[in-house]
C-alpha cells in the first residue's frame, strides 16, 4: 500500500522533481502539491496525507510556522526538505521524522523512505510542541495578509468561515478556532468567539448569566454562560 504524499514548496522545479523522484520509488501516491502555507492548509484538510514533504524557507509562512497552524487531527507525518543545513538541528527538535537535504540525492531519499515505512507511512502525530502563532494569515483579494494577534479584537466563526476582525475590518482565515485558541492568546468567550482581553473596553452582563463584551473600539462580542465564568476569574468581577 502506498503513502499518500504532500508535497509543499515555493518553488515549481523544486516541486516537480521531488514528485519525480518519489514516484520514482514506487511507494508514494502524490495527492497535492502546493506552493504555499495557505494551499497547504487546504490540500492537508482536503486530502488527510500520510506524509508531508516540507520546504523549510518559503516566503510570508515559513514551513515552522505553517506546521503551527494546523489542527492536531490532521498532521501528518513531516519530512523537511530545504537548501540550507542549519535548520536541521531545529527540524529534530521539532520531531520530524527526517531531513533532506536539496538538492536531494535518490540514496539518501531511499533513506527516508525506509523509515518512514518502518514508522508506519508517518502515521502519529510527531510534533509534541509547536511555536506560538504571532501573526494570522488572512486572505484578501487573491493576497495574504499576515495580522499581528496583538491588534485582533476577536475571532468569530460562522457558515461563511473563521473571521479575525480588526480596527482596521473583518479578514477570513483557513485557521480554525481550535488552532488559534491553542496558540495564540485569544480567549474562547463563546461556542463562535474568541477575544483578545488586552482589547477589551466593557463586560456588559445580561440576564440568565449572559454578558456581552464591548471592545475598545465599540464593536460587540457575546459571551455565553460558560465562558462567563472564565471571564469573571480573569478579569476579578
């Protein structure tokens, strides 16, 4: 039975040979190739692979901070493949399963694929800890705009998608809640919203244990009975 392989790189040469040479093996399916982190997102949720191989140094998300923006359930297994050494050490600190090494060379490819075979196709979740998510990637006009956490008054999540909103309007994100809840310091105020308390102006409290908070720039968030609580021993009230 063969891996199902994603492959995700900025460069189309890059991204082509590396499909060559894994066919070339005979043990991987190539479900996607993607250029960037938001493409990667999508095609991981989309077609669940086995494996990723992971260019390290792509612009705007670099492959470290991409493996932090997705959801547990879904990482795969993560083979980094980059031209430069010095992100090997990290690479392993972050408990991936192997490094390449570009331009990469069939016996050492042969390599990794005998340990990834021998780990089960890169089944597991191999990161124990990923790094803080500092800044939100957004998509805007066929553009990604990054959106530093600090000026994000609150998330929201609704039939439309997940939707970080700012002074400066409302973005939509391929993150979900779940990731941004775990890696960044916004705080769940509702089943739809998180809240950057560092922006919070007013908790405005309703009947049937409900409140509402209004930010520093008036704009308004619910907040349901459970997470009142939360708020309640945050704020001291």
């Amino acid at each position: 039975m063969t891996m199902r392989a994603l492959i995700v790189d900025d460069e189309p040469y890059s991204r082509e040979e590396m499909e060559a040479m894994l066919q070339e093996t005979g043990e991987f399916t190539i479900c996607g190739k993607c250029a960037n982190a938001i493409e990667a997102i999508q095609a991981i949720r989309r077609e669940r692979p086995d494996v990723l191989f992971l260019d390290v140094q792509m612009p705007v998300i670099n492959g470290f901070e991409l493996l932090a923006m997705i959801d547990e359930d879904y990482l795969p297994g993560v083979v980094f493949v980059t031209a430069h050494d010095e992100y090997a050490l990290k690479a392993f600190e972050e408990n991936a399963l192997d490094y390449l090494l570009k331009p990469v060379e069939k016996e050492r490819l042969l390599k990794t694929v005998e340990k990834l075979k021998h780990q089960g196709g890169g089944a597991g979740k191999p990161f124990l800890g990923v790094p803080e998510i500092r800044k939100i990637p957004c998509i805007q006009s066929g553009r990604i705009k990054l959106i530093n956490t600090a000026e994000v008054e609150f998330v929201a999540s609704d039939e439309t998608g997940v939707h970080a909103v700012c002074p400066a309007g409302s973005f939509y994100t391929e993150l979900t809640l779940q990731v941004l809840e775990s890696r960044t310091p916004l705080v769940r105020c509702h089943r739809q919203f998180l809240v950057n308390i560092d922006l919070v102006d007013e908790i405005c409290l309703r009947e049937n244990m409900l409140a509402e908070i209004k930010t520093k720039s008036g704009r308004r968030v619910p907040v349901s009975r459970r997470y009142l609580r939360i708020l309640r021993e945050r704020f001291h009230f």
